[in-house]
C-alpha cells in the first residue's frame, strides 16, 4: 500500500473489498493472549530503574523499567502487542518495545496474518467505552475484565489489505498528535524557563519586595448554601479546585454557577475580573488559576485582587512561579493548608508598574502560543476519533 494514501482511495479501497459484508471474529481466534508476571506496585518501584530494559506496566499509567535480569525471559514479549488495561480505568496501549505486564493485565499478539495488530489496537480503542462499561458490571470495587471479555469479543476482519490502509491512515493521524505533544511539552518547558528568568531579580535590579497582604487584596470564597436552590444555576461562575483540575484557566468554565440573590448574600466574597484564584488547602494546594469574568469561589480557594501597585497578570504568573512554595508552606499533613494569614505574608518581587507590564505581555505571547497549540491538538484529536470510527465501522 502506497504512503500517502488519500481518504478516497481507501474508501474505494474498502468499497472494493467489502462492498457487503466484513467477517466478525472473536479476537482470541487470530490473536494470542499473552500473560503477564506477579510483581507488585512497590517491587517495580523498587526495581524501575532509567537503564531498564523491559517496560513492565501496571494499572492505569503505572509503568516501570526493569532489567532483563530481574524477569523471566519466558515472561518478557519481544512482538508488536495490544496492552489491555483490565482494572480500574479501562483502556488499551499499542507497544512495539520488550516488555511484559502485572499479572491482573495481559496482552495480545498477531501470529496470524489475517489480523495487523495495530488494525485490531484501534478497534479495540474504539469500543473501549463499551468494555469499560462490561468491566463496571463486572467489578466489586473496582471495574474489572476477565480474560474471556477481550478473547470473544467481535472484531470486524476485513482483508488484510483493507486493515493495512486503515493503519496507515490512522497512524498519520496519531503521529501528528504525537508531535503536537512533544511541540507542547518543549514549550512549556521553555515557558517555565523564561517564566524563573523574568522573575528572578537581584540586587543590581533594585526590585522592591514587599508582603502580598500589604500590596493587594485578598478574598477567600465561601460555598452558598446547598440546601438554598434559589442561590445556584444563574450565570456567574462558581470556582472550585475541581474545575482548576478541568481547565478553568484556559477555557473559563466552571461545574456550577449562582444566582444573582447568592452575589447578593455574598457582599466582601465577590471576585472581579483580574483576580488571580490560588488553591489554599488539600492536594489541589499551589494551584493558580486567572478570573476574566466576576465569580465567587469556595473556601479552599483565595483570590488575589491586586491594587494600583500590581499588574494583574504579572501577579498572575508570580504566584505561578511560586506554586512549589505555596505547597511547601502546607506541611506534609494529610490536609495540608495554607490559611490567609500565612498567605499574606507570602513575599514578592515588586518591580515598576511598566516592568510588570513588560513580563506580562512576553509571558502572555508564549502562553497564547502554547494555547494554540493545544486547541490544534484537540482538533487533530477530533478529527482522529471521527476517521477512526468512521473507518471501523462495517456493515455485518
């Protein structure tokens, strides 16, 4: 199959050959499971080590690298295989590297040249919601798959020739969010470099350090009451930690919202707009988020407004730099906390109104970057899911 196939070709392509039908076969009859060792989460910490040689995975994004020495060479996969992620949360991992899995994990391999592995990877993916909902029923505590839900499960097995474009296509695809990937990561990277470099002043510079109690304002939010519907569904954003976890600062959405009578009951709680929002208290301490729109914040959340003295985004991108910080301050409590009084006492580099301004707008021009990007990725990630389910779907 030529590289570069285009879209119409491989719907010709797929014409051709399925113009009625495509076979279902269960995956186990021309793939073969391959099991995985008993290690437990604590021995592959031990154990990982960055000169490993066989990846060994675990549940989720657990993963370790672990000499060859320490697994049995009859438990380490040198094939092209499909992980599955069988516990918890539920998901498949194509890997073309040695390596082997926990034993509540397993994997499959194509031997059989009527399947291309990776056709039956991003089938696998496609359905994975539906085997993610058999898990759930399956499951006690957690969400489970047994052996037998991935090894009869129905795949479409169209000829051999139909699988290789669609590989082709949807490889193109994922190799393009791959790079969109790596473009955001190295630019994050060079962000937080120029973002210590900006901020970081001496005594040549003869920068001002003063209390951010003495040089802005600042607020911690209280939650409305639950048992009051009068106070939630109107049109100001409430801000929780959860939604800094779900993107907050770059898209401005939040799970709930109040009503006009909650801003009223509300008085001092208030947030304008230009406020930076900093995460007080638990593991989401350190978190920074910027208000562009009025809201209101629960109590593990203080806003700093800033005064005459203090550019808003420059305080912004302050307390940004200094997350780590803020999270040392909690302590290493179960519930670590940094109350308002530790807050404000929190010291900051104080520069000129117009040097504030200048660190701002450069760090607002890479960011603005890093954020196209991002929305880039989304599309490209979009667009992948609609060629992918367009391209698995078959008449039966």
């Amino acid at each position: 199959m030529a590289r570069g196939l285009k879209m119409t070709t491989l719907t010709q392509l797929i014409e051709h050959y399925c113009p009625d039908s495509v076979e279902c076969v269960k995956l186990g009859d021309v793939a073969i499971r391959q099991r995985g060792i008993a290690i437990t989460a604590a021995k592959m910490r031990e154990l990982d080590s960055p000169n490993g040689g066989i990846v060994v995975f675990g549940a989720g994004a657990t993963r370790a690298l672990i000499d060859s020495s320490e697994i049995a060479s009859t438990n380490i996969h040198t094939k092209d295989s499909v992980i599955v992620k069988a516990r918890g949360h539920v998901g498949f991992e194509m890997c073309t590297v040695p390596f082997t899995t926990k034993s509540e994990l397993w994997s499959y391999r194509s031997d059989d040249p009527k399947l291309n592995i990776r056709y039956g990877y991003y089938f696998l993916s496609e359905h994975s919601g539906e085997l993610a909902e058999i898990a759930r029923l399956n499951g006690v505590k957690l969400p489970q798959l047994k052996v037998s839900d991935t090894d009869n499960y129905l795949i479409p097995l169209p000829p051999r020739e139909v699988q290789d474009a669609i590989v082709e296509r949807l490889d193109a695809f994922a190799a393009l969010i791959e790079s969109l990937d790596s473009e955001i990561t190295l630019r994050e990277k060079r962000f937080e470099y120029f973002r210590e470099q900006l901020l970081t002043f001496d005594e040549s510079d003869c920068v001002e350090c003063v209390k951010l109690g003495g040089a802005a304002e600042i607020i911690t939010g209280k939650t409305p009451k639950t048992s009051e519907p009068a106070l939630w569904g109107g049109s100001t954003p409430f801000v929780t930690p959860t939604d800094f976890a779900n993107g907050y600062d770059s898209h401005g959405r939040t799970a709930r919202s109040v009503s006009d009578q909650a801003l009223q009951a509300a008085k001092n709680k208030i947030v304008a707009p230009g406020a930076t929002l900093v995460t007080c208290i638990g593991a989401s301490l350190g978190g920074v988020a910027f208000a562009t729109e009025q809201c209101l914040t629960n109590q593990q959340i203080n806003a700093v407004v800033p005064s005459e003295k203090l550019t808003p985004r420059f305080i912004y991108y302050v307390m940004q730099e200094s997350a780590d910080y803020l999270r040392s301050l909690g302590g290493s409590g179960t519930m670590p906390i940094v109350n308002k009084a530790k807050f404000s006492e929190f010291t900051l580099p104080l520069p000129s109104l117009e040097v504030q301004q200048d660190i701002a707008d450069k760090l607002d021009t890479m960011q603005a970057l890093i954020d196209n990007l991002k929305q880039e990725r989304e599309l490209r990630k979009s667009q992948f899911e609609y060629y992918r389910e367009k391209l698995l779907t078959f008449n039966s």
